[in-house]
C-alpha cells in the first residue's frame, strides 16, 4: 500500500514538474530572460531526476548506488541552477 502510495506522488510530482517546466519556457520565449530559462532547465532537471529514481522499476539490472549518485547529483545541479537563477540579474 505505501508503495503504490509512494508511486502515485512520484507520478504526481513528475507531472507537477511537467507542467511547470512549461509555463516556465513559455515565460522565457515571451520575455527572453536568463533566469527564466535556468528556472526552466532546473524543473526540467526535477522531473528527469524523478524518473532516474523511479527508473529501477522498468529496468532492474541498474545497480541502486549507480541511481543513487545520478540522482544526487542532479539534485545538485538544481539547485545550482535555481541559486543561479535568483541571484542574476536581466
């Protein structure tokens, strides 16, 4: 039960990511800002991050740690990219 729980909010956080990643591009090639274009690389790096974590469920011959380190390491690129994209200036 907590698994198919634990399932459905990742479907719902990668879905939520989806939608904000293109609102973001659309505010970025309406008014052509860098910060909005990194806003909009770090909520795509989100999802594909949800779907690295959740990726042992298609292909099971990945070793955990292998997931672990991509994931962990898109985590902190995001927020690479979101600190960058608050403190520059258009």
């Amino acid at each position: 039960m907590i698994d198919i729980l634990g399932y459905l909010l990742d479907g719902s956080i990668i879905i939520l990511g989806t939608i904000l990643s293109v609102a973001a591009w659309k505010t970025y090639r309406k008014s052509g800002m860098k910060s909005i274009l990194l806003l909009f690389l770090a909520f795509l790096m989100f999802v594909s991050k949800k779907i690295i974590e959740n990726f042992h469920l298609i292909r099971t011959s990945l070793s955990s740690e292998i997931l672990e380190v991509v994931s962990t390491t898109f985590e902190l690129l995001i927020l690479l990219l979101f600190f960058t994209a608050l403190i520059r200036r258009d």
